[in-house]
C-alpha cells in the first residue's frame, strides 16, 4: 500500500499535488464540486461526533461558494456541510474559519442549502495547481466523448503475421455504457511492440497509446484486469493464446500502476 507521501508529487511552487488518479477517484464520485471559503466552523461532539476516526475531530463548517466547478444545478451563495479533519502536530484542533477550500460533495435531497462530502478526504485546501488539477478532470468527465469506465474484457486474438515474429493482438474491452474500446496490439520484426487503444467501431492503429494523467489512461489503469481471462481467449489455440496474453501484459507494463 502506498504511504500519503508516495500517493502526491510536488509543483514546482513547492505544493503538494495529490496524483492524478486519486482526484479522478473524487471527481466522478462526487457529482458537486465547489470552490469555497469557510465562514465559520463550529465543532460538533457528543453523540453527533459518533464514528470520528481516532485523531480527528467533526465540524459543522458553513462556506461562501467562490466557484461552482461541477455542478448538475444552481446552488446557493452559501452551503453548509459536515466535516471530519485531522487534529494538528500538537494534537489541537485546526482553524478553519476563512480558509479556501475544495470540496467534493453530492446535493442533500430537500435541503438546498446543504452538501454532504462523499469522502473522509473530500475537502481539501485549496491551491492554483490543485484546482487546476481538478478543473481539468472535471472537464475531462464531462465531456461528451468521456470514456466510460472499464467493467471487464470481451474475446481476444491474435494473428500471425508472415514473417517470423511478426503479429498483431486486439482485445476488445467491455464498459460501463457499453461503449466499445479496443485494444491493437502490433509486433513486427527488429522493432519495438507498439499499441494503441480505439473509442468505437472501427479499430484505429494510428490513434496511439493514452498519454498518462488522462481519463482514458486512467480508466484503462485502474479498470482493466490483471490477466486476460481464460473466456476471452476460448476460441484461440495455445501459441496464439500466449501470444495475446503477452501482449496484454505488455499494456499493462506500459500503462503502469495507476495508483
């Protein structure tokens, strides 16, 4: 499992950025995101602080909304949430009146003027780089050609080229709308094996390889499973099946870990 520390890069500002992957997870979680200042925050204890994680404390945090940065409808000038933080180095709890934050969150049926944050970690404070971060997720997600999320994998082949070492894979990909992706596989002798992946009917060998810290890449690494399963590959015989399985291990080396 990856440290806090190993999950976030550095800005050359000296920020600390959270890794692309971890606020795509945010973003398509929460169907509202805000730019906000917090007004006022008044700790909440008792019965109402039930199920705070050790080392944190609950607040009842009322914020001006600075910028709607998703949202499926208008929202007030001002909204109210409930939020648990972690106590600072000295064990106290933080302020938060005034601080700039972003905060992830879904609407409260019959209460406006409420959101409720759909992640421990759904506030968090604001920065250029972050919110640049997440503004362009935001219009990566909702972008009429989103890729949609990967649920499984379809049939597999591969074809054997005329010369020796020579070949080309495709892996067809199932999605969440049922969308079709597909990946092309290609091999050719003395050079590099190269692949790309396709949105639609049509296969596209020149579309390329997603360039990482994209919503297809991020999809691709973190949706698609860790070996070809034995049903995709039912109608190969056993030197193509290999050879498929390869492959696919080779997307899966070049896409890397998307955590």
């Amino acid at each position: 499992m990856l440290t806090p520390a190993a999950a976030q890069r550095v800005a050359e500002s000296g920020v600390v950025v959270p890794r692309y992957a971890d606020m795509a997870d945010l973003v398509l979680r929460s169907p509202v995101v805000i730019d906000a200042q917090i007004r006022s925050a008044v700790r909440i204890k008792g019965a109402e602080a039930a199920g705070v994680a050790p080392g944190h404390v609950r607040f009842y945090v009322e914020a001006d909304v600075l910028a709607l940065i998703r949202a499926g409808a208008p929202m007030p000038a001002r909204i109210g949430y409930v939020v648990d933080v972690p106590l600072d180095a000295r064990g106290r709890a933080p302020r938060l009146n005034k601080r700039r934050v972003l905060a992830f969150a879904r609407p409260v049926a019959g209460r406006p003027q409420m959101v409720q944050l759909t992640t421990v970690d759904s506030q968090r404070d604001w920065s250029a780089e972050l919110d640049a971060l997440v503004r362009g997720i935001v219009r990566e997600v909702v972008a009429p050609d989103a890729p949609p999320a990967v649920t499984g994998l379809g049939n597999a082949f591969h074809v054997p080229g005329t010369l020796p070492g020579e070949g080309e894979t495709q892996i067809f990909v199932q999605t969440a709308t049922g969308a079709p992706i597909s990946l092309s596989i290609l091999r050719r002798p003395g050079q590099d094996r190269r692949w790309s992946v396709s949105l639609g009917e049509i296969v596209d060998e020149g579309a390329g390889a997603p360039p990482r810290d994209t919503l297809l890449w991020y999809r691709l690494a973190c949706g698609l499973p860790r070996a070809l399963p034995p049903e995709s590959l039912s109608a190969e015989d056993p030197d193509n099946a290999r050879f498929a399985r390869e492959d696919y291990r080779f997307v899966l080396e070049q896409l890397g870990s998307c955590r």
